[in-house]
C-alpha cells in the first residue's frame, strides 16, 4: 500500500481541497485554531474545489485550498516546500487581499469578516523558537490586547515536528504527521483508522487515482525536485561566492566608510542564495539579529 505525498502542492490540494470531502479540511482547521463546541465549523464553501481539468501550469501555480465557513469567516491553506524570496510578505500580500476582496467598495467595510491564513511549510521559518505551531496576530505593545484582528496568521513548520507515531495523541497531531509521513508508509496506522483520518488515507492512496491524477501528481513531484535542484545549485554558487567575497573583502569592508551597508547588501545576496544565517554572520561581521532583520 503505497501513498501520495501531502506535502507537494497537488497531492495537498486533493486530499484537502476536495468537495466530497470536506470534514477533513473542517476537521484540520478545527484541531489548528482549537475550536470545541458551538464555534466549530458546521460547514464550509470551497472556494475553488480541487478539480482536474483547472489544475494548469503545475511548475508556476500556487494550488493553495480556500474556503469560507457558516459564519463568513475566511480561510487561505498553503503547503510551501521551499522558501522563496520575501515569502512573509507574499503570505501577508495574499491575506490582505483575500481580505480588502470581500467587498466592492470602501463604504462597505463594516462587512469584512475575518481571514485565517495558514501556512504549512517543509522548511524552518522561525529560528527563534523550536515550536512547530506558531499564531501570529496584531497586539497592543503595552496593554497586549488584541484591536486588530481582521487578519489572523498560523504557520505549522514540519521539520521542526519530530514526534513519532506513539508519542502522537492530539487531533493536530495527527494531521501533521499524516502531512509529514504519509508518503513513508506502507499501511493506515491503527490509531488513523475512523473518521476524517481514514479518508484523507483513502484520499492519498495510490491505488485509488486514476492514470490522469497519476500524471498530474508526477509532474507535480517533478517540478519540485526541479526547483529544490535549482535552489541547492544556486547555495552551493552562493556559497562559493561569498566564501570569495569573505576573503578579499571581509577585513576591508569593516573599515570603508559606509561599511555597514555595503555588508548588509552582501548579507542579503547570501540570504536569497540560501546560506547558513552562522556563515553569513562570520563572513560579513554582522550580528544575527542584524542579518534576521534584512529578512523581512
């Protein structure tokens, strides 16, 4: 018995992006953001359900899952498998959308609902914490209340989880190690087997797509190895470069007028490589505050 990677973007979109399953997304959402009785979700509207024919362009589209539930409230759910350039600010450019989209003019505002964007990513994010689910939300600075809250951020960051399947007991749980390992298993854990759990197993099942999902799922899988391919080259020249750069210009830099600014450019050409944040710090003299900052 052999299963489909939740982690590609096609095969996410399918186990958790399908109409005729929807209490597996219902139930993810849920066991996310800890909703229990009256506030969990009674039904959602799929926005854009996960349909054969629309999925185009697999190397360049964005197949995130987005819904609304019974009370207006909406959800963007993203898998990333690689970090690409200003992605904080993509996820925050795709939320405010999503939000400022509700309505068709400005005097319209007091109906916005809220957005919940989620981001699952194969990829550490967060170096100053270990915790593997993050909330992210507008706060008051000195009284820690919350005004703002139109827009709501969640990030589940998989490498960070590294329990195995008898320490698993939450619902979260649960999902995030079925997102995380499903591809290396070869039969449905018995703690998987009953409700939205078994489907999404079902879902992910090999034996049950049919040559044309099988086709779409290869090239899914290709454009990924393609990409991650792609990005270790580009470490290793950035490596290289900078490694060279470190060299010939490391003890000047600190000296020139303007020095500073001449690192932090460096330290950002070596960050879009993808250097390690130690490497940077030790070639440019910057601190690892200074380099976190030139993320965002």
């Amino acid at each position: 018995m052999k299963f489909i990677d939740p982690r590609i973007d096609y095969a996410f979109r399918k186990i958790f992006g399908s109409e005729d399953a929807k209490e597996i997304l219902i139930s993810f959402l849920e066991s996310l953001m800890g909703l229990e009785g009256e506030k969990r979700i009674r039904d959602i509207v799929i926005t854009d359900p996960y349909l054969l024919p629309t999925v185009k362009a697999l190397k360049t589209s964005i197949l995130d899952v987005r819904c609304t539930d019974h009370r207006g409230i909406s959800y963007i759910v993203e898998m990333q498998v690689r970090k690409v350039r200003a992605f904080l600010r993509r996820i925050q450019y795709n939320a405010s959308k999503t939000y400022a989209g509700q309505i068709a003019t400005s005097d319209d505002y007091p109906k916005l609902n809220q957005v919940i964007a989620v981001t699952i990513t194969d990829f550490s994010l967060f170096d100053s914490f270990a915790h593997y689910v993050s909330r992210h939300i507008t706060q008051e600075e000195k009284s820690g209340e919350h005004y703002l809250t139109g827009i709501i951020y969640y990030f589940i960051e998989l490498p960070k989880f590294e329990k195995e399947l008898n320490e698993i007991e939450s619902v979260l749980d649960k999902w995030i190690y079925f997102i995380k390992k499903a591809r290396e298993l070869e039969e449905i854990p018995e703690k998987f087997r009953s409700g939205p759990f078994d489907r999404a197993f079902q879902k992910a099942m090999i034996a049950n797509m049919n040559p044309r999902e099988l086709e779409d799922y290869d090239k899914a899988c290709m454009a990924v190895a393609d990409a991650r391919g792609a990005i270790e080259l580009a470490m290793e020249e950035g490596r290289k470069e900078g490694e060279s750069i470190g060299m010939e210009k490391g003890e000047k830099i600190g000296m020139e007028k303007g020095g500073k600014a001449e690192r932090e450019k460096i330290a950002k050409n070596m960050l879009q490589s993808g250097m390690d944040t130690a490497q940077i710090c030790q070639l440019t003299g910057l601190s690892k505050e200074e380099i976190e900052n030139l993320r965002i």
